[in-house]
C-alpha cells in the first residue's frame, strides 16, 4: 500500500517524458505561404499533444499527493521521486516548449531558419532553474502552508498554457506567443520566480472557514470565471492572480 503514491509518481514521470517525445517531433513545416504571398506560421499539432501530457503529469502529481496522505504513505523517496517526475514534467518539458516557439519566432524572419542555436539556449535556463526550485523545497521542510518561490508544477502549466493559446487562437492573442522578445521577457520572469524566495501561498487548507482561506477562496471564484471566458489563456490569468494575491495577502504562515 504504501508504494501505491509512488507509481503515481511514476506515471507523472512518464506522462512527462511522453510530452518531451511529442514536443521534439515537429517534422511538420512551421512556416509556409500563404494563398496571398504572406508567410504565415502553423504550430505543429505534436506540440499540443505536448502541452496535453503535461497538464496531464499535473493532474497525477496532485493524486500522488493526494493518495499519499490518504494511506498515510509519505516516505523520503516518495519525496525525491516526486521532485525528480516533477523536474521533467515541469521543467524539461516546458523548456523545450519555449525551445520550440523561439525556433517558430526565428522562422518567420528571413534567414531565421538558419538562427544560430545560441539564441534558443535561453529556454534551457527553465529546466535549471526548476531543478534549483524542486532541489531547495526538497532541504526545506519549512513550506507546508506558504511556498518560497513559484513551484514547478505552476510555472510548467504557465508554460503548457501557451502553445494551446496559439493553436486555438484563443482571443487572437496567439502571435504574442511566438514573439521572441516576449518569450525572452517570459523566460526571465518564469526563472526569477522559480528561484526567488518570495512567499507565495500554498492551496492546502487548514480548514473549511472563509476567513481563514480568503485568498484561496477568491482564486477559485477567478479560476471558474477566467475558464469560463478565457479558455485556455485562463491558465496566465489565474497564475498572475495567484501571484498577486499571495503578495496583497503576504502569507507568513510557514508551518
């Protein structure tokens, strides 16, 4: 019973490894002409399915958790397995995302497909500082009710979040997100906040009280209205939210 969380883990692991398979096999043309001579840009629908896996690996990372304090089945290796499914999961497998739409920014300029990969290599910045993260909180037994840092898993779904707003056009937003002065811009946001210590809110609930929980209880209220009208870039909407509630609200609770 007690090794049932931990192949959950494992299933967290290779759902993130079969995102990394799907994001790497992008053998589809990124960039054509139209039918009017403009150059246009598909997004290969593997990528997608990349996407897909790694909102996938969240849902299992939550069980695995979940499942654990259920059976009473924390272990110390079920908690090194967990950091090292969640750093391909949610650091591997975005960085490679972001790897992917810098080469589609490229591509659409003149000569970009011949872009020295020295301008891609930004994007592995996030694998590295999701190992950072995850290897931190792992010597830190301190952040049960208050985080030091973006966790993994949020900045992993920021990032899967993207190519599903391209590929559904999700309020004509789409070509924000294969701009690569914008996806620089992200790439530095998402690793300072990985490697911060700034104190950001866990969702663990102590109890049921509203006045206890406000801030979570707002998220939710944004999470349901941001998906209900935004789509998938509800998935920006509510970390932003997330973020700016956890600094109105400044959690110190560090049990």
């Amino acid at each position: 019973m007690k090794q049932i969380p931990n192949f959950f883990t494992l299933l967290n692991l290779v759902f993130g490894t079969i995102a990394i398979i799907f994001i790497l096999q992008t053998s589809e043309t990124i960039v054509y002409m139209d039918r009017e001579g403009f150059t246009a840009v598909n997004l290969p629908e593997k990528i997608v399915w990349g996407s897909l896996f790694i909102f996938l690996a969240a849902v299992i990372d939550f069980l695995d958790g979940f499942v654990a304090r259920l059976l009473g089945a924390n272990s110390e290796m079920g908690k090194q397995l967990d950091s090292l499914a969640d750093l391909v999961s949610f650091g591997v497998a975005p960085g490679l995302i972001v790897y992917q739409l810098l080469r589609i920014s490229f591509a659409q300029e003149a000569g970009g497909l011949d872009t020295s990969i020295v301008w891609l290599l930004p994007a592995l910045l996030i694998p590295c500082a999701a190992a950072w993260r995850l290897a931190r909180y792992n010597l830190d037994n301190s952040q049960q009710f208050t985080f030091k840092g973006l966790p993994a898993p949020a900045a992993g779904l920021l990032i899967a979040s993207f190519p599903l707003v391209i590929f559904y056009k999700t309020l004509d937003l789409q070509l924000w997100f294969i701009n690569k002065w914008v996806l620089y811009i992200i790439i530095i946001l998402v690793v300072y906040l990985l490697v911060s210590t700034i104190p950001l809110m866990s969702l663990k609930m102590k109890n049921f009280s509203v006045k206890n929980n406000l801030p979570i209880f707002i998220l939710l209220i944004i999470t349901i209205i941001s998906a209900a009208f935004l789509q998938w870039l509800a998935v920006p909407v509510i970390l932003l939210a997330y973020i700016a509630l956890s600094l109105f609200f400044k959690p110190s609770t560090v049990i």
